[in-house]
C-alpha cells in the first residue's frame, strides 16, 4: 500500500464515522459537538480519565447544552459513555458508564447517542 493509498483510506474512514455519528445523534436528544466544545470536552475526559484513546464520539444534549456525552471504545468493557456537565465555563465529570445505564434520565437519554 502506498502513502498516498493509505492517506486516501484513513480519510474515506474518517468521513464515514464522522458521518455514522452524526447519523446516530440526529436520530437522538443529542447532537454532534463543536469543534471548540468537543476540545473542552476532551479535555476534560483527559483529566478525568487519562487518556482519549477509543473516542468515537462527543455529543451535546439539544435540551440541555451544559450536558455532554464522550463515547468510547474499550476492549475489554466495550462501548462506555462518559457524561460531562458544563458549570461556570468548564466541563466536569459527572458520571461513566454502559451507555443508557447510568445517571439520571437525562443522561441516560444524552447516553443513547453512544449507540
């Protein structure tokens, strides 16, 4: 595979998720986030957890735009949902989990773009 093939499959790949995702929020109470609002909010998933390895998604709540949810990819516990809730400016951790099992029902709904 040359550099210029493979440059070509990561970008057709990132379309598609980014698609997929967007998809997949429409369809819910949440909507993809924006650049600056998906940088704050990795940012906070960094300190909070660490590391944003396995992110496939950064959704805002359409009701409530101080809630946020980060999707990501684990190999051993799978898809798991981080929710985050904006106060005085930044994000903040409020609760992890599999995606519609933890929180309040608010976040469980925002949890349902994890998919």
């Amino acid at each position: 595979m040359t550099l210029r093939s493979f440059i070509a499959t990561v970008a057709v790949t990132a379309l598609t998720l980014t698609t997929a995702a967007a998809a997949v929020a429409s369809s819910s109470s949440a909507r993809p986030a924006t650049r600056s609002e998906r940088a704050a909010i990795i940012k906070a998933l960094v300190a909070n957890d660490g590391s944003s390895a396995g992110v496939h998604g950064v959704f805002v709540s359409r009701s409530n735009t101080s809630l946020s949810v980060v999707c990501v990819h684990t190999p051993e516990a799978g898809i798991r949902a981080f929710v985050f809730g904006r106060t005085r400016g930044s994000w903040r951790y409020v609760t992890s989990g599999r995606p519609g099992r933890a929180g309040n029902s608010a976040d469980r709904r925002l949890e349902q773009a994890c998919g």
